[in-house]
C-alpha cells in the first residue's frame, strides 16, 4: 500500500487516526509477554459500511507488517451509535474476532437499527430512511462502556471515557493519556471542526442545551495534545475556537426558530423548517429534510420545556407560538 504515512497518522506514542468520511482511531498495547512483537488494537468506530471496514484493515495490515509486528484487534470502542460510525463493525468482527464496545443507551439502536429511522421520522419510517445511511445491519455489543471504566494500557498510559451528551443519547468521548498526562481525544459528533461545521450550520443534534453543556466539559479537559472529531480536520491548539463557532451555530438556529415565530401568530413544524432552511440558503434533499426536521424538532421541544414557545393543537393541526407578552 503506496503513501501508508497518510492513511494512517501518528498523533502520539501507540495512537493513530486513519483519516476517512469518519475518522477511525486506532490505540496500540504491546503485549507485554511477546517482546514487542505482538500488539493489542482497540479501534474507535469504524466507518459507515463494509467497504470502510476493509480499507481499515488493509491499513492495519501494510502498517504492522512495515513495523514487523502482528496485531490483534481486541474491542472496537464506538463513540455513538449513528449508522457511519458503526457500519463497519459487523465485518471488522467477523474478520477479526473482535469485541464491540458502545455505551448503554445507544444499545438499542445498534441492535434495533429501525429506530434510527423512527426517531427522525417519528413513526413507521418509508423505505428511503431505511437504507443503509440511516439503517445499517444489527450490531450486537459484547461490552456496555462505563463512565468510570480505565484501560491501563503499556507505557504507562491509560484508555479513559467522558460521557457527552446532546448529538446522541450517550456518547463516549474516549481520552487516551501518557505517563505526563498529555491527552488525545476522540470526542464522536459531539463537536465538529470548523469547516465541518460551517458547511452544515445545522448538524444533527438530539438535544441543543446538553450539547452545548458537553462543549464546555470538552474544553475544560487538560493537557489535550489532540481532539479528533469524527468529521473533517483533527483539533489542536484550537479546540475553544471550534467549540465557539459550534455555539454560535446553535444559538444561530434557536435566534432563527425564534423569528419565524414573530413572522406570524403560529406556525406549523412544516413552517418552521422551511423558515430556518430558507434563511441558511439550504436547497435540502430528502435525507437532508430528514435530519434538519429531527433537529428542529428538538429545539422547539427544548425551548417549550423552557416555556420560550408555546404549543396547541387547533383545527386538528399542531402549532407553535411564542407565548403573550405580558
Ligand atoms: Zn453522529
């Protein structure tokens, strides 16, 4: 395999990226008892569909084989249960014999994957969402991650997790430290890198409040050498920058929900979307509509329970208003 330097890329001692549409991480254990010769591998995530999962491996393999060593893949630790995080590990697992680690609560997607769909259209969802974008195969999880679960890993160096929430139900942000406590970390979809996040102004989010709660614990982390979100170009010395324009897009998006209530007395969730679609230039497809109308779904539902907007059925419809001023 030409150019291994670029497919797979070391961002400290036994910690590497192999960059793609999600970027895989992968974390090395030398087996102690093998003289250097053998490697535990644990990855992190592993890409949307099969054909990532074979591109993995094939990386894996030129590059252990360049260093003279074998390996073994022991867990692949998945940030979230999102279909382009998983979809590969069906595969990897046959082939490899590995273990699939996830957190609890996004258990029952992986192994229910149909409810991926249901949560974005909100009942039975159409044959368009349940394709392999928004429905991969079942995954079975051998290890349910805890908040408070250590790996001691060799060197010295430790596999720890962060609870973050608000892209997902649960994500795992996996923190690997050396021995001075100097940090990589893998935190999922729980903060997108710059152009990640100017490209889509309005990602995916399950909860817009608990997110931009997760983006503080992010930046609160020390001694952080490198964040690898899972999307587009790893972090380094500019995590708060990121994390800044990752708010100013959330709050951007509530600011726009907000106006296109004082637009008219009420408003449709149709209404809504096309407001805040139109006011960002968005021309969606149906996969895009699909994602963007979950999330705005989500803001208006956090922004009722803050009693920001109001909500009636009237005339057998469902409407949104902002409450009177008194
Ligand atoms: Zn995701």
């Amino acid at each position: 395999m030409d150019n291994l330097t670029a497919r797979i890329i070391e961002l400290s001692s036994g910690v590497y990226v192999i960059p793609g549409t999600t970027n895989v991480g992968v974390v090395t254990n030398e087996n102690l008892s093998s003289n250097g010769s053998s490697v535990d591998v644990y990855l992190i995530d592993s890409g949307s569909t099969e054909i990532d999962g074979e591109y993995v491996l094939d990386v894996l393999k030129a590059f252990f084989e360049q260093l003279g060593q074998t390996f073994n893949v022991k867990a692949i630790i998945t940030t979230h249960g999102h279909p382009d995080h998983c979809g590969a590990h069906n595969f990897l697992k046959q082939e490899t014999g590995c273990q699939l680690w996830a957190a609890k609560h996004e258990q029952g997607a992986m192994e229910t994957p149909i409810i991926q769909g249901t949560v974005l259209w909100g009942g039975y969802p159409p044959h368009e969402m349940r394709t392999l974008f928004f429905m991969p195969s079942p995954t079975y999880l051998d290890h349910a991650i805890k908040a408070d679960e250590i790996i001691e890993l060799s060197g010295g160096r430790r596999l720890s997790f962060m609870e973050l929430n608000g892209h997902s139900y649960q994500t795992f942000c996996a923190i690997i430290s050396d021995k001075n406590d100097k940090k990589v970390i893998f935190p999922g979809d729980n903060i997108f890198p710059r152009n990640e996040i100017i490209n889509h102004w309005i990602p995916l989010i399950l909860n817009p409040v608990q997110y931009m709660e997760s983006l503080d614990k992010l930046c609160a982390i020390e001694k952080v050498e490198w964040c690898i979100p899972s999307h587009g170009d790893f972090l380094k010395r500019n995590i708060n920058e990121a994390a800044e324009l990752n708010k100013i897009a959330i709050i951007s998006t509530r600011t726009c929900i907000l106006d296109s209530l004082k637009t008219k007395k009420r408003m449709t969730v149709e209404d809504i979307v096309k407001y805040v679609a139109d006011k960002n230039d968005l021309q969606m497809t149906f996969s895009q509509y699909a994602l963007v109308y979950s999330t705005v779904k989500s803001y208006i539902a956090v922004m009722h329970d803050a009693r920001e907007i109001k909500m009636e059925v009237s005339d057998n419809k469902l409407y949104f208003s902002l409450p009177v001023q008194k």
